[in-house]
C-alpha cells in the first residue's frame, strides 16, 4: 500500500498545467489562473481573490459558445458584489465582455475592456485603484475565465510566461559573461602568451658548431 505521508507529498506535488488554478510568475506579478462555468464556480474564485487582501487585478472572460451555452444570464446570479470593496482593478474580457461590463457596473465596479491576457497586462503598468493610487508592480493578477474563454487564456499566459524565464535565462548569461570579462587581465598588463608544446621557429640555416 501507499503511505499517507507518501499520498500527501503526491496531492501536494500535482500541478496539471491545464489552466486549473494553475500559477505563473509573469513580469514579476504572482499570476492565477482558473476555471469558472456557472454561478457557483464564479462565486468560489471570489473567494479565492477574496483571501488576498492586498492590491491586487482580476481578469473575467466570459464566451457564450456551444460548449459554454448560449445564454449567459447565470452571470447576474454571481456574487460579484463582493469584488466592489476590494482593493482591486477589475477587467472584462471574452465575447461577452460587453455583458460582463454590464453586470459589473451593477454590482458598483467599473471595469475595463479587454481583448486578453496580453492585453490586461499591457493596462496594468497605468492601472489605478479605487483611492487613486497607482497599482503596485508587484501586485497579484487573477485571471477567472469560461469553459472555452480559458484555452485562449491560457496559451496566452504560457507564452508570455514562456517569454519571461527567456528573457531571465540571456540576463543571467549576460551577467555572468561581464563577471568572466571583469576577472580577466587587462591585455596590456597580460604576459605574453606561448604555445605549451609548440616549438619557436627554427633557424632557416643552423650556424657552424
């Protein structure tokens, strides 16, 4: 049998990279994203926000597919009032961003337009929260999308998250290329350089013993 630490270790290690609360770290913001389908699957990732009490972005895309049902006024039975004394900035995405927009302004959150997860990064460095103070650059992003709202998403999010440990990796070679040129002698203080095993030049004639 397996143990029960063992089975811990196991639950705790798994993290399908499948969009289901799965974490990114993209321009140096705590990124997460999740699944949503109905009111009840909303209304736990409120939750989910509602546990950081710090600044934070939260992302909703909404589409209205056959996958996903083509009527969508299960949104007004969310309980996105909870968002409205939050410390947040809120954006609305998906085919249904307009509706989405709508139920937001309801619940007494304005929330911005976006056209994806590029996007909502691309407004974060201008956003401002509800007190007029800038949205720090380490805040978290929440990102709650649809059925098939996520795919979109998350292959946006991989890409970008993909593009950061990129940029992270040529940084560290760049930093430890300068560390090797630092260590090395300036080339007018260096000796001069002789071939190990190489023989000089021999004479074009050999002078008489």
């Amino acid at each position: 049998g397996c143990s029960h630490a063992a089975l811990q270790q196991a639950i705790d290690a798994f993290d399908p990279p499948n969009g289901r609360l799965q974490a990114y770290e993209v321009s140096g913001r705590r990124t997460l994203l999740n699944l949503a389908k109905n009111p009840t699957g909303f209304n736990q990732n409120l939750r989910i926000v509602a546990e950081d009490s710090s600044p934070k972005a939260v992302a909703f895309f909404i589409n209205d597919k056959a996958a996903d049902g083509r009527d969508i006024s299960w949104i007004w039975d969310v309980d996105f009032e909870e968002l409205a004394g939050q410390d947040c900035v809120v954006y609305a995405g998906g085919l249904r961003k307009n509706d989405l927009q709508v139920r937001l302004k309801y619940a007494g959150i304005k929330a911005q337009l976006v056209a994806g997860a590029r996007d909502t990064f691309s407004r974060l460095e201008n956003a401002v929260l509800s007190d007029g103070s800038a949205l720090p650059p380490c805040a978290s992003v929440y990102f709650i999308a649809n059925y098939t709202a996520l795919p979109v998403v998350h292959d946006e999010l991989n890409d970008m998250a993909q593009a950061a440990r990129g940029d992270m990796a040529q940084a560290a070679c760049g930093d430890m290329a300068q560390a090797a040129d630092a260590g090395k002698p300036d080339s007018k203080d260096a000796p001069d350089t002789v071939c190990v095993g190489a023989p000089p030049s021999a004479p074009s004639s050999i002078p008489p013993s």
